[in-house]
C-alpha cells in the first residue's frame, strides 16, 4: 500500500478521491453496500422531492366513481328502504347481509361496469376497463386509498409521475385480464390491482438494491402488511383477489423495467492509483451489461404475461374448468355474506334488463 502511494507521487499522479456517494432513491451506490453507504428505504418527507399529481388524479378519480356508484344504486328506493345508515339517503348502503364492505347492491355493480362471466360472454369487454375503477364498498374504498396514497406518494416522488402512472395503469389493465380468466357469475371489481401493481414495483425496488438499505427488514415487513391486508379483504364478496395477483406480478416486473437510474454512483476522477484502473473498468462494465439485461428479461416477460393474458381473455377461455379449488381464493363462503349473487328479476331488470335470476 505505501509503496504504491510513493509510485503513483513519484509519476505525479493524484490520489485518488473517494466518490461522493448519492442517496437520492434512484440514485443508489455501486458499491459493496457498506454501512457507510446504506440508506433508509422509506426516507422522510422533508428529504423527497416533487410533486404527486398523477396520484392525486388516481385517487380523485376512485373518490368519483364511487360517488357515481352510491348515486345510481339509490338504496332508498332499490331495495325499499331496507338499508344501512338511511341517513345518507340516496347514497346509503345495501345491508351488511347483502354488502359486508357497505357499498352497492350486485345489480348496481353490473350497471356501472363490474365484470361478470355471463356479461363477458356476451362480448362487453370495456368491463375490463371499468371495472379497475370500481371499488365494492366504502371499506374497500378507504383502505385501497389510503395505501394507494402511501405507496403512490412514495413512488411518484421518487421516480415522477410517468413511470409511476405507467406502472399503475398497466397494472391494472393486466389485472382486468386475468380476472376475466377467474371471474364466476358474480359482479367483481378490480381496483386493489393498480394497488398489487404498486407493492410489486416497491419489492423489485427492494430486492434489486437490497444491499443498499439499512432498514430492508422493515420494508419487507411494511410490503407483506399491506399485501395481507388487502389480500384478506379480498376474501369478502365483490373484490377480485385475481385481478390483484394479476396486477402484482405485472408490477413486480415493470419495477425491474422502469424503476432504476443508471448513474447511481460518479465514477473516480481520471486520475488514479496505478491499480484502480480495472476497478473503474469492471463498475463500467457492469452498468452497461447488468442494468439493460436485467431490464430487457423482465420487459420480455411482461410482455409475456400481457400477451398471454389478453389471448386467453379474448377467446373467454374459463380457468375455473381447471382449478376447483381456485375460487376460495377469490372469496370465504360465510354465514354472514354469501359468495354468489342470488339477485333476481326485478333490480336486475331495471338496471340491466335482465330479467332471469343469476347465480
């Protein structure tokens, strides 16, 4: 060591200055991952940066089509009174029997845009783009916002609003696809899936800079809670738990995509001990090859999935006819709620038209 120090002083070279390392979210270090260099994942507000319109515009949007939902459901009048908090008036909610969530009745969901196998079959695809809008009850509603809110923020700020809007919105484009694979005879929604679509990228995040984090322990623990949490809440009628596994998985893989940075760490000045030169050699090195294939393999599956998906949807393929035991994934028969829509003749028919029981 002090033999190189007085070589390279004796060519005139100069020491070689440590990099400054930035702890910007995006900006991670390439090296080692010592302590010196680890940062908290979820870092305080006052240390982020930019604004969270895109998420904002999500989270207005949800407010608004529940609104709307409430209002063409007009319990009131719909189900003759029998409803819960009748002080609201038209925009009480069904009984908890009915809609354990406290939201809209089967029918009402059928109307807005839910999506329902027997509603598929009969080519109404734009379902699959409302029904990520929809939410099954103001339960459902609050708990899917508030994490929305969470992760969103969190993401938006980090990375902008482009690749976080893109990564909400194709998740929940690929979760409508594989909840028409799923959906039985019963109206479900499907906006936890840009939910799942956000935690996954938040864990490609993690796993893929996980040296760099001083508190990846609790993150992981952070991302499991909120993903039991609304997995659990998913078990109730109306929520579409497949649309969320869909959406997770497609987040999981844009993370890998689209969440990164490539100049995490300046490289050391020109100058340089006489031995540094392949140290400098092999970070180049690994930021032109590691980076693009890790993101071109999980594009490359993305695209498999989606391109899956979308076939299997069109040809209204059911993959209930190959897994029985796939729909307690989707819902808990209980005592308290039923797991099938038992609506009948009039409400149906005066919403849809419909006029033949359902099951």
């Amino acid at each position: 060591m002090a033999t190189s120090a007085k070589l390279g002083a004796e060519l005139g070279l100069k020491p070689r200055q440590p990099p400054r390392p930035s702890f910007d979210f995006g900006d991670y270090p390439c090296g080692g991952g010592g302590d010196e260099d680890r940062v908290p994942f979820f870092r305080s507000a006052s240390r982020r940066r930019g604004d969270t319109w895109i998420v904002s515009l999500f989270v207005l949007l949800h407010v608004f089509a529940f609104v709307a939902t409430m209002a063409v459901n007009n319990c009131g009048e719909s189900s003759h009174g029998d409803c819960a908090l009748k002080a609201l008036g038209r925009f009480s909610f069904q009984p908890l029997p009915e809609n354990p969530l406290l939201g809209p009745s089967a029918s009402t969901l059928d109307a807005v845009g839910a999506v329902r196998r027997t509603l598929l079959t009969e080519h109404q695809t734009w379902r699959l783009f409302t029904a990520p809008w929809l939410h099954a009850g103001i339960f459902h509603l609050l708990i899917n916002l508030v994490s929305v809110t969470y992760l969103g923020i969190h993401l938006e700020q980090e990375f902008g609003p482009l690749r976080s809007g893109m990564i909400y919105i194709l998740s929940a484009l690929v979760g409508s696809l594989v909840s028409a694979l799923f959906v039985r005879d019963s109206p479900q929604v499907g906006s936890s899936a840009a939910l799942f679509g956000l935690l996954g990228a938040m864990l490609a995040v993690l796993i893929r800079y996980w040296r760099h984090f001083n508190d990846k322990f609790a993150a992981l623990v952070f991302i499991f809670s909120i993903f039991t949490i609304n997995f659990a809440l998913g078990l109730l009628p109306y929520i579409d738990n497949f649309s969320s596994m869909g959406g997770f998985i497609s987040g999981f893989l844009l993370g890998f995509v689209a969440l990164y940075k490539p100049q995490r760490r300046e490289l050391p000045p020109t100058k340089v001990g006489l031995f540094d030169y392949g140290v400098q050699s092999s970070i180049k090195l690994k930021q032109m090859l590691d980076e693009p294939v890790l993101r071109i393999v999980a594009l490359l599956l993305f695209a498999l999935v989606f391109s899956g998906c979308l076939v299997a949807a069109l040809r209204r393929i059911n993959f209930n006819q190959y897994c029985s035991w796939c729909y307690f994934l989707n819902c808990i028969p209980s005592k308290r709620w039923s797991c099938n829509d038992m609506t009948t003749s009039c409400e149906v028919s005066r919403l849809l038209r419909i006029c033949s029981p359902t099951t």
